[in-house]
C-alpha cells in the first residue's frame, strides 16, 4: 500500500475576489505571512506572482490557490496561474 505525505503543500494563498481588486492572505503552513491588496488585472496579479516567487522554497507547483467563485471576476487570475 502507498504510503503519501501529509505535507504536499508548502504554501497557502486565499484570495478574495471582487470586480475592481483582488485581497490576498498568504500563509506558509500555519503561519500567516502577509496581506496584500492590488487590482483585478493581469499587471497587478503578474506583480504579486512576483513577489511570491521571492519567498523561500517557494513554488506554484506547492502552492495551493483558493477563491471564491465570482463568475467573470475572477477569469483574469485563472487565466494568469
């Protein structure tokens, strides 16, 4: 029988979601990073992406993305990640 870690994900990022800007908490474990706000297009997501990719051992592939469903608003940060 396999065996699979607990731990697949390093990184935590939830994201509220609304027409004109986007609300990001980041938590590495059970530990809260940082809160950021910017708007809801594609150089401002770019930008946060960014600055993730500037913590330690970060990666997309160990990172998990959660929002909300908004419909439309959030096409441009699906399209980007």
């Amino acid at each position: 029988m396999p065996t699979f870690s607990s731990k697949k994900f390093t990184y935590f990022i939830g994201i509220d979601v609304s027409r004109n800007k986007l609300d990001y908490a980041v938590m590495r474990g059970k530990v809260f990073l940082s809160h950021k706000e910017g708007l809801n297009d594609l150089a401002d997501i770019q930008s946060f992406v960014i600055g993730l990719k500037a913590l330690p051992r970060f990666t997309i592939s160990k990172s998990v993305f959660c929002m909300e469903q908004t419909g439309i608003y959030c096409n441009h940060l699906l399209n980007f990640l």
